[in-house]
C-alpha cells in the first residue's frame, strides 16, 4: 500500500502516519521528493490486511491511498506515484531523462593500465569509472582479481580522475574494504539471487548496480531488487548484461526488450551491459546504440588500453583509440531517446 501525502503536509502529520502502520506491525517506508512524500507500508499478507483496516485515508495531511498489487512492492512504480527514481552518484545523475556512461577495464591489472584508462575515459566523457578487484570467474584456475591491492588502486583512480568508482563485490565477508572504495558497489549475475549478499547490501546503504542472472525473469530480477530496498537502501540500478538461450553465435542474448518493459514495472534506472552480452568487439557499439534508442539510462562498457595483452575479456573491450568517438555515437542516441546529454553534463562539471 502507497499512502500519497497531501503537498503541504508536516512532519509530524507524516510521523503521524508512520507511527500508525508501526502500531499493527507493518514497515513504513518514507521517500521524500521535492513535491510530495510517499510512504510505503510493507508487510506479509496479514500485516498488509491489518493495515488497510487503519483507515490512514482520514489521517491529517494524506491525499490518497494507492494499494500495491504485485509482489515487488517498494521496486514497482506505483510505489513512487509513476514517478522514475533519479541517483545523484558523486556528481553523476542516473534516471528519468539523465543517461550515465559507465567504462574502464574488465579487471584492475595494474597502476598504469588503470590510472591511464581512467584518464581516457574521463576525458571523453564517461559519467562513473568500472573496474574489477575481484573477479568471479567460471574456472577456479582462472585469475581471481588483486582484491584490497585492486581497491587500493582503484581508490587512486577515483582521486586523479574525480569519477566514481563502480566495482563488484562477491562475497560479504569483503564488504567492508569495498565499501572504502565503491561509489556504486556491483552485483553479478551470478550473485543475483544471493539474498544474504543482497540484505547486506541493502543495510550498507552505498548505491548498487545489481545484474539480472542468466536465466533469470523479470519478475526474478526486480524482486531481487526488493531485497535490498527492503533494508532500506533506495539506490538499486538494474543492469542487463545478456541471457542464455539456444543461440550460440554470440556470448549471450542481449533481452533489450526488457528495458521498456522494465519501466513498466519500475521506477529504478535501468542499464545495459552489452560487452559481457557480445563478447566481441564489433558488436559492442550497435548494441549500445540500440540500448540507448529503446531507453536505457545508461551504458556500462568495457574499455581496454591494450587489449590483446587483458588479461582477461580481452575481445570484447573497446580500444582506447576508439572509446571518444563510441562516447559520442552513444550521446546523441540518448538525446533522440530524450534523455540530456552526458557529455554535455562532464563539460560542465569539470
């Protein structure tokens, strides 16, 4: 259930209403925009019927009761009156009509790959500056990461170049030393259904970009999302990086059907991963392109000074050469979307 209070409403009158979902044991959720509050109350099946028996419709200061019927209750749209959430990520805006461009290496490998790759894509415009300390990898020969010596470096990355830092975190026991470093702390596909990951997550409070799993729906994903907003963590960006299916002539297939569809059900910012979904190269760009023109609030893309010598994901990282002008293509796509221009917003900002 969404109770909508009235513009003018206090905060007491808001407290008012918090304290009488409490009373029969539900949570109240509050989110406060420039205009209106919202308050969600948030409970199992009883708790939600004990709460529509308050009658907080006659309470001083509401406007309306909104009930929430699917199962992503503080995820759907409703829950914010129809209105997308917007993420303000150290001076980067992700949703409604901002589009982030986030990029860097796969994996952190060493000082001078990850410091002159930060300065390349910030000069090119990219929004938030990725990159990979651990690593999860389907081999268990395969290499792991630098763990605290890649968040070191990273950290060094983040102070020359003054973007944010997006990097994974695996395991909770890690959580800590990452959350030091990560501006946006991110969840694999694989980690997608790790409730025990994503409930620690969700109490951190540090923004999460969380993967959809291989085989996982929609309704999968975003209540997978619920998770983490249910500890009371309101910045979750969803990120589609590709699915599994029958088809074998490219890495994965990219569901870019999702993004609209999405939006229909959330008011989370969605991006696009199309370098782990394409696994080469030449397709990195089109797919970008497409995501930006169905809607997408952001790209997050993998960018190499040497890829031939990566030691992993090589074939699928943009070169540094060719980054600026993919940064450009992927802007005016998103300005025909309607979104405001990224680069534009960096010019600004520095």
């Amino acid at each position: 259930m969404l109770i909508v209070m009235s513009p003018g409403a206090t905060e007491d009158e808001v407290q008012a209403v918090i304290d009488r979902i409490e009373s029969v044991g539900a949570a109240a959720h509050p989110s406060r925009g420039a205009e209106l509050t919202l308050i969600g109350a948030i409970g199992d099946a009883d708790t939600e019927s004990r709460v529509s028996e308050l009658e907080l419709g006659a309470l001083a200061g509401v406007s309306k009761i909104v009930p929430i019927l699917k199962p992503y209750k503080l995820a759907a749209l409703e829950s914010r009156h129809g209105i997308p959430s917007i993420f303000d990520i150290g001076g980067a805006k992700i949703g409604g009509d901002n589009f982030a461009l986030i990029a860097g290496p796969c994996t952190v490998e060493s000082r001078d790959q990850l410091l002159d790759t930060a300065a390349l894509v910030k000069s090119a415009g990219a929004s938030m500056f990725r990159g990979g300390a651990y690593k999860p990898r389907t081999s268990p020969y395969s290499f792991q990461g630098l763990g605290v010596e890649g968040l070191k470096l990273l950290a060094e990355a983040r102070e020359q170049s003054g973007l944010p830092i997006v990097t994974e975190l695996m395991d909770a026991r890690d959580i800590e030393p990452v959350l030091e470093v990560a501006d946006v702390i991110q969840v694999g596909a694989r980690n997608m259904q790790n409730y025990g990951l994503l409930t620690e997550l969700g109490r951190a409070g540090r923004p999460v970009l969380l993967k959809r799993g291989l085989s996982a729906t929609l309704e999968e994903f975003v209540m997978a999302a619920e998770y983490i907003l249910k500890e009371g963590n309101e910045q979750v960006i969803l990120c589609e990086r590709g699915i599994r299916t029958f088809e074998t002539a490219y890495r994965f297939t990219l569901d870019l059907m999702a993004v609209p569809v999405l939006k229909e059900m959330t008011h989370l910012p969605i991006v696009i991963d199309p370098s782990h979904a394409a696994g080469r190269r030449a397709l990195v760009k089109p797919l970008s392109l497409a995501a930006a023109a169905v809607g997408a609030d952001g790209i997050i893309v993998e960018v190499h000074p040497e890829p031939e010598a990566a030691i992993c994901d090589g074939p699928q990282a943009l070169r540094s050469e060719e980054f600026e002008e993919y940064a450009q293509a992927v802007d005016q796509a998103a300005q025909l979307a309607g979104k405001a221009s990224f680069l534009h917003t960096q010019a600004r900002s520095t």
